[in-house]
C-alpha cells in the first residue's frame, strides 16, 4: 500500500527526529500533529506533511465506541501502534509516532517503563502521559532511560470522573498556577513536548513562553502554542457527535482526504487554525 504524493517535493522529506523537532522549536515553526490508528490515514497523514502522528487513546471512542478511553487497554495501544508504523514506513517515513500510554498503564515509573517498553517495540518513537506534578518522576525515570515523553496537561480524559466532565481547565487563579507549576515540573523533568487541551488561550501563550525545552501542543488551547493537534474523525467531519468549539472540519472545503490534511497543516503553520475567536476560551 502506498498512496500517491500531491506535490512533487512530498516523498523527499527527511524522516523527523527528536533533533528536528527541536529546531523547530527554537525556529519558531509551528508543529503539526494528528491522530491516526491504523496504517492508511497513517500513510496519508505522512504524505499531508503531518509532523508527529499520535497513536491516541481516542481510539477507543473513535474506533471502539466507548463513552470515555478508559477502557483502552495497553494490547489495544499496541495493535493500532503497529498498524501505524507499518503504513509510515511504507510511505515516507517521516513522522514521529507518538504512542499513547492508556488509563492504568503507568501508576509507578516501573510499570510505565514496561508499557512505554511495548509501545516503542511496537514503533512509537515517544509516549504520552496524562497528569501533572505526581509524574514529574517517572518522566524522568522514562527519559533516563531512552524514552522521549510528551505530557498532557489540563483536561486530561484519563481523569474525567474526578474532573467532572470534559471541561476548560485552568479558569480561575488557582487552576492557571498549578498549571504553570505541573507544566515547568514536566519539562524540568525532561518531557520535551506538552499537549495542552483546554485551556484558556492567554494561559496557553503565558505557559508557551515560560517552556522554552519543551513544545506545546494545543487541542482547544488557542494559537499561541508551539503546535496544534485534533483527532483526525474530528477534522475530517465523520465524527457524527456534537463537535467541540476547538474543531474545524477541513474536509468541508476538501475533495480528498490528503487535501483535508494538508489543508490543515497548512493553517497550522501559517497561523489560521486555530482562530482565538472561534476555536477557543
Ligand atoms: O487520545 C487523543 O487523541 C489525545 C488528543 C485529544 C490529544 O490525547
């Protein structure tokens, strides 16, 4: 399986790394980022220039049909992590692929060393943890030993029964500090990227600028992070719930799926998605 590139310059890209996505940071280039789980969108996601390609536990609403991802499991994480690979690899190679660490799978920093351990023999190149300051230690302990770690901060699915329902985090005075102190404690810790979903815009800019080590990734976030990213169903219009405020649906004005994504990428990096004033808080 190979899909067939749109611009002749799209298989000549060279494979992102750690390193890359580094410079990028310290370039100010915007990072694009977007969800796949299995080895076609993957492959189109590579071809639309896609930057890191995460391997989400959405899966389990998207692709499982469960109210919340709490009943992904770490086998589920695996699976889909393998099936993204393999499409990469048989297009461009390119993305990093970011594999998501389920609800259950990283208590202590052993265990999260086992399941992260999966996910990286299955072919994500980085893991992704959901929580703040009670992680700072075993991203350290994960980064120590080869694991590159993306955090996720504000609202955290994984944490939907205590937070109350899927709503904007960091809103009052108290909430927008522990936010900025789990969010320094992370990248102290060596997380070297930081999703932020649902957090108001001025927070999200305030807590961009004091990580200069580690990008942020906004989802409902507004466009003063460092990148953004949305559940592909979401962006492609196919998710037939209630959208989020923070959703553009890009294959409205799209005649393929390739177009749809790399209509995304491009309003990403040229500063068009997200809008504060229609995607945000
Ligand atoms: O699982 C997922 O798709 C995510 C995104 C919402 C960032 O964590």
């Amino acid at each position: 399986m190979s899909v067939q590139p749109s611009a002749p310059e799209a298989g000549k890209r060279p494979a992102m790394t750690m390193h890359s996505l580094m410079k990028m940071l310290a370039d100010g280039e915007k990072i694009t980022m977007l969800t796949a789980y299995d080895a076609t969108f993957a492959a189109v996601a590579d071809l639309a220039g896609v930057e890191i390609i995460l391997v989400g536990d959405s899966l389990g609403m998207v692709c499982q049909g469960h109210n919340s991802t709490l009943p992904v499991t770490l086998e589920a994480m695996r699976y889909h992590t393998e099936c993204v690979a393999r499409g990469v690899q048989k297009q461009n190679g390119r993305p990093i692929i970011l594999g998501d660490m389920p609800f259950g799978s990283y208590a202590t920093p052993e265990q999260a060393f086992q399941s992260a351990a999966t996910l990286m023999q299955a072919g994500a190149h980085m893991v992704k943890l959901e929580g703040g300051a009670w992680l700072a230690p075993t991203v350290e302990f994960l980064v120590t030993r080869g694991i590159p770690v993306c955090g996720h901060l504000g609202l955290t699915p994984q944490s939907v029964n205590t937070l109350g329902g899927y709503r904007v985090q960091g809103r009052t005075e108290t909430g927008a500090q522990k936010l900025m102190q789990d969010s320094l404690l992370l990248q102290n810790a060596g997380a070297q990227a930081l999703v932020l979903e649902m957090v108001p815009a001025a927070l999200s800019s305030s807590l961009t600028q004091a990580l200069p080590r580690c990008h942020t990734i906004g989802i409902g976030a507004g466009n003063g992070t460092a990148g953004q990213v949305l559940v592909m169903h979401d962006m492609l219009g196919i998710n037939l719930g209630k959208n989020p405020k923070f959703v553009r649906n890009f294959m409205a004005e799209a005649d393929s799926v390739l177009a749809a994504m790399a209509a995304y990428v491009a309003a990403v990096k040229n500063g068009s998605f997200p809008d504060n004033a229609l995607h945000a808080w």
